[in-house]
C-alpha cells in the first residue's frame, strides 16, 4: 500500500461491495465481509481504511471502528504474512498445547501478538478453534493443523515464506 | 385503546406505549437506565424487569408493548431480586468514587443503589481500568470507568443529531464509549448527552466542580438565546457562593415541553449564560458628565429621561427597542411611546452575521422575542431611525440593549448617527461600544433576574421566572419603564411583571384573556384564548 495514493479498492472489488450490500435488508449488514476484503486488500485495518470503508456504507467512522474492535479478527496494527493462531484452551491444553506455543516462540523468536523481524508469521493464542478431536492445533491462516508435535510444526513453518 | 393492570391499578394507554410509559401514567417507577423516551429503544441494560402474568421469566418492560387484558407486577419477589443482580453486575467495574464524582447527587447509580443494592459486594476481583478525565469537544468530559454502557449518548448522536460521533469500542468488560480517534464531539447539541448520561460518565467541562448539585436551587425560565424559545430549568448557586468565585447561575438544563424542545437544548443556548455574571454587567444607573458616565442615583435617572423625553418633541424622539425583552417590558415602553406620542420606533437590528439555522431547534432569529415585540407594535425600520439621526431629524434616542456599533451595518455610519443625537439613552444589561456613548445608562435586571413572558416565532408566549436576585441596582425594564411613566405624569399601579402583563391582555388582542395561570409551565398560544377570539 502506498503512502501518497488515495486508499481505495479497485473497480472489481467496489463492484463485490456494492453486490454485498445488496444481499441485504439493511446494507450495513455487508460490513464484515467488507472489513475482510479491505483487511486482504489493505494488510490490515488501520483508522484510514475504517474512514474509506465508512465511506462506502455512509456511516460514521466510529461505527465502523466499533464493528473492527468488537472482532478479534480484525488487525489494526499491520501483521505478518501469515498469522499462526494456536489454541489454548482445556482439550489442547491437556494435550500438550503449551509445549507447542513455547516450541512455536522459540523458532519464530516472538512472543504471542508479535510478528517476526522479516514480517513472515504473527503469532497468536486464541480460545477454542472447534477441533478438539485433534487437539493440540493451530490456525495458519484459513486452514487448521492437527494433532500438533514440534517437528511437525517445524515442517508447517517451512511452508510458509 | 389497550388496558391493563399494573400492580393492581387498571389503566389505559394509547397503542404502542411501553410498559414503562404506562407505568409511569400511574405513578409508578420501573427504574431504567438505558431507556430514554426520546431515543429508540435499546433494551442494553436489563434493570428495568417487571413480572408479566403467564410469562415465564421477569421481562423488560421498555421493550414491552402494553397490549389489552396484560397483567403486570413491578414489585415481585423476583423483580426486586433481579433488580439487585442487575445493580451488582452494574458495579463491577465501577470505581465507586463519588465523593470525587460530578454528578453525585443526581446519579442514577445512586438512587437505585438506595432502593436495590446488593449492600455486600460479592465481587473480589481487581476492576477493569478504563480512561478518566478524557475530553470529548469544547463540552463534554468522559470517565469511562464511572460508564455503565447504557448507549444513551449514542443513540442521541445517531438518531436525534445524526452526526453518529459516538461508539461503543472493544468488548465484554473492555468495552468502553469513545470517539473516533482524532474526531471531536462538537456538534450543536453535545451538551444532552451529559443529561441524559444516567451517571457520571460524561459531565460537563463547564459546570464540573463547581458546585455540589444539591447546593443548586432551580428556577422554572426560557431560553433567551434564539426565536425557539425553549424551555429551560434554570440552576443557581446562592448557598455556596464561594465555591464558584460568584458566578451565580450555575449551568442551564433542558426542561421537557412536547410542543417546543421536547428533552433537548443546543449548546449556544445551554452556555449563552455568561453575561450575566460578567464584568461587564451595569449595577447602577450612569450619567455623563463631560468624558466620564458617572453612577447617579434611580431617581435622578429617571428624572434625567422623563426630562429629556418631555424636552424633545416626539417628532425628534427615537426609540429602538429590543427583541430581546420580555413582552412585559414592551407593552411598557408601548405605554411611555403612547404617552409621548413617539412614533418613531424599531426594533430589529440586522446582524453582523447571520444566524445559523437547523431542522432540529436553533432559529436563524437570535432573539426570544421578536413575535412578541411585532405583536406589540413595536415594528419599524430601525434602519431608516438611524438615518433620520444621521440627518438630525432624530434629536433624543432611546436604545435597549443593542450594540448597533457590532451590528449589520457599516460602523462608521452608526457611529454618525449616534454622535449626531443630542440625548442618547440606553437601557441593558451589559455595558458595551453603544452604551459607553450614552448620556444616560439605565441597568436593566438579565432575564434570569425577574419574571417575564417571551413570545416565540410561532407565537407560544412562555413564561420565564426569577432564579437569582437583581445584580446591584439593575431593575427589570417594566420597572424602569413603569417610573418613567410615572414621571411623564401617568402612574402606574404595575407592581409586578405580572401586572404589566394583564394590562397587555387587555390592550392587545393576541393575549386577550391570557394570564400567567393559564399560560402554565408549558405555555399559550397568543389568540388562543376566547376573548382573543372575540377581540
């Protein structure tokens, strides 16, 4: 993104907007899909994207931001690349998920919330992912990894570039 | 039209009303805190429980209709119960500083902790800390730990301003009022939401710390600051004069009048109450004496004016009165013009700037009276008086209250006029450009100093009372008006502003018939009345 042009999706993406909100009764209801593309499009949700996406809907900054802070989802600092998100709730913790979230800050060299130096993985703990029957697992961006070991982890993390 | 019971009692209500307007329509309370009935609904903070017959659970009232052969209890085992772990969940995070807090003493955390407190807190855990002391704009002054998200100030901003300023940030027990960051709340009405703001989450950057508000006297008056005429409760500090360095009206709050503001008042109105315990205010009558005005004393005043009033010709007298008095003050000036035979008079004077205007309450007439003065007969081109002083045709001119040297018009031109009268006399409340080139200056008490009626642009006359005493010897315009006329050889037996105002009942038809009992707290409308219609 650069710093000087004028932030705004491009004409295909506006048209995948404004076909959102038309899906509904009341076109604010399109927002969170709309926050997903500008967090795709942009890197994540700074103050400038809420006002273009406001803009979008006619609604107030504010509105917009109330919406992006009530969600986890939604990063308002720039992230990584990737995000690695690993669950700590009982079943992974019982199964050995805080091993894992120290092997996982060892080899990235962050702590949980921070991104890598080069700006390649996020690393996250989040609440239960709904995938107990393999637990310990992670999120790596939109897909789950199961049933969790160090060298396992070692080979997920070499996927990613 | 649905009727039901509540606690007993059978009432009827119009469709539609809630079960906590129908309640209320008996008298009875069901406390709430984010129900407001001149927002929506918003259903967010659950104390205002009431027990409905053949319902399972206690149910929200506010989000309730009233529906025909409905059965309701307020004050169930359970209700109360449920009111008294609402307040408990209410209190977790709040800090409980109210001997610090702005609004203790009319806090809605307060007086519902009276009746429903839990008395022994069960919570053992550290609070959530939040932001204090944030200011929001120019009025209004957030502590987000003191909020109990209630999403009043909200809704205010998205549905009554729609300028949708303000949010509800984060969640669960993070969640937390905010701005937009970098944005203000600043818009023409930013004042309300400190009213309707149940506890002391956002208090007014004016009036904090002040005053305690039970120190505060009140005082029933009208907005002066535009053509509305809203109504307004007037709050005076006389018992604790020391604690706000003599300022003696404390702050302005919106009084509900369905046919005028309803809840609400704009900030211009709520904070144009600085004159009167401004420096700049007149305490005794002035005469000049070469250079200087000089205090004098009421009965050489008033002798001074009746002389040169009689010494002048009407024909070479002038007079531009003020939209901005009360109609009280104007059937009196009405009455000395009559005496005298002037005919030369005015009383609007175009402004420097025109007045902003909204849909909402402000007028572009930034005068409480103007329908008031026209109804009086007190129209005229103030413009052409001017012009006749300019020309020395105009030899005595009397002025109440205007600064024509601030006005709409070139200043040099007004400056000619002004220096060619012979005998300038003004009448107001605050000294300025005008008056200090008056012969005679003659204090006049400011609105919230007496009792009067304005009439506003769509011809509602209001009533507004006295909130604190007479600053000096500043007296009403009636009054002045009334010894003038005495002096002028026609005494009154006007004792009182209300006195003045049935002698305008009987002489105006507009308020034939009309008296201050039945203009009543929320005001008449001029020919309203049978004898107007008559008349």
């Amino acid at each position: 993104m650069s710093l000087t042009a004028p932030l705004a999706f491009p004409p295909e993406q506006l048209a995948e907007v404004h076909r959102l909100q038309a899906l509904y009764p009341d076109r604010r209801a399109a927002l969170l899909p709309v926050l997903h593309m500008a967090q795709d499009a942009f890197g994540y949700i700074s103050l400038e994207v809420e006002e273009y996406v406001a803009g979008l809907f006619d609604m107030t900054p504010a509105h917009v931001h109330e919406v992006v802070t009530f969600y986890t989802m939604f990063f308002q600092r720039p992230k990584g690349r990737h995000v690695v998100a690993i669950c700590h709730n009982l079943s992974c913790h019982l199964a050995g998920a805080p091993r894992i979230l120290t092997h996982l800050k060892e080899r990235l060299g962050v702590e949980v919330g921070e991104t890598t130096d080069d700006g390649r993985v996020t690393l996250l703990s989040v609440e239960c992912l709904c995938a107990c029957e393999h637990a310990p697992m992670m999120q790596v961006d939109d897909r789950y990894e199961f049933d969790l070991t160090p060298a396992r982890v070692d080979r997920i993390l070499e996927g990613l570039r | 039209m649905p009727k039901l019971t509540i606690d007993g009692k059978e009432i009827e209500v119009a469709p539609g009303t809630n079960l906590i307007e129908a309640a209320r329509a008996l008298d009875i309370e069901v406390p709430h805190y984010c129900y407001h009935p001149g927002l929506s609904v918003a259903g967010q903070c659950r104390l205002c429980m009431v027990d409905i017959e053949k319902a399972p659970r206690p149910t929200i009232a506010c989000n309730t209709v009233a529906t025909d052969g409905m059965v309701v209890w307020t004050q169930t085992e359970r209700v109360l119960e449920t009111r008294k772990s609402i307040m408990e969940f209410h209190l977790i995070n709040h800090p409980l500083d109210c001997p610090v807090c702005d609004q203790a003493g009319e806090c809605w955390l307060q007086i519902y902790y009276m009746k429903h407190g839990l008395y022994d807190p069960r919570m053992v855990d550290e609070k959530v800390h939040k932001p204090k002391a944030v200011p929001l704009g120019p009025h209004v002054i957030l502590d987000a730990e003191r909020c109990i998200l209630c999403s009043r100030c909200v809704r205010f901003c998205d549905e009554v301003t729609a300028t949708g300023e303000l949010g509800i940030f984060d969640r669960g027990d993070r969640s937390e009022i905010g701005l937009f960051p970098g944005r203000e709340l600043d818009n023409k009405y930013s004042g309300n939401v400190v009213d309707i703001c149940p506890v002391g989450a956002l208090t007014d950057r004016d009036f904090r710390f002040q005053v305690r508000v039970w120190y505060l006297d009140a005082a029933k008056s009208i907005c002066p600051g535009c053509a509305r005429g809203c109504n307004i409760e007037v709050h005076v500090n006389r018992r604790r004069p020391h604690h706000a360095q003599g300022r003696r009206v404390a702050r302005l709050k919106p009084r509900f009048n369905a046919a005028v503001n309803k809840w609400w008042i704009c900030d211009d109105g709520r904070y144009g109450f600085g004159f009167v315990d401004d420096g700049s205010r007149l305490r005794s009558p002035l005469q000049r004496e070469g250079g200087q005005q000089l205090p004098v004393a009421w009965d050489e005043a008033i002798a001074g004016v009746a002389g040169a009033l009689t010494a002048h010709p009407p024909a070479e007298t002038g007079v531009i009165a003020s939209p901005k008095m009360a109609n009280e003050d104007l059937f009196a000036l009405r009455r000395v013009l009559d005496r005298r035979g002037v005919t030369q008079v005015g009383f609007a004077v175009r402004p420097r700037v025109p007045g902003d205007e909204d849909k909402l309450l402000i007028r572009a007439d930034k005068n409480p009276n103007t329908r008031g003065a026209e109804l009086i007969g007190l129209g005229g081109d103030t413009a052409a008086i001017l012009a006749a002083a300019r020309a020395r045709r105009i030899r005595c001119l009397w002025i109440f209250g205007h600064d024509l040297l601030d006005a709409g018009w070139p200043e040099a031109e007004t400056r000619a006029a002004l220096g060619a009268v012979e005998t300038l006399i003004w009448s107001g409340t605050n000294a300025n450009a005008t008056s200090a080139l008056a012969r005679w200056v003659l204090p006049s008490a400011a609105w919230v100093e007496r009792d009067g009626t304005f009439t506003n642009f769509e011809g509602r006359v209001q009533r507004f009372r006295a909130a604190v005493d007479q600053l000096g010897e500043a007296l009403p315009d009636w009054e002045i008006l009334g010894r003038v006329l005495t002096a002028l050889g026609e005494p009154t037996l006007a004792a009182r502003a209300e006195h003045w105002f049935r002698e305008l009942g009987r002489s105006v038809p507009a308020f034939a018939g009309m008296t201050y009992q039945s203009i009543g707290d929320t005001g008449q409308m001029v020919g309203a009345t049978r004898e107007a219609a008559r008349a």
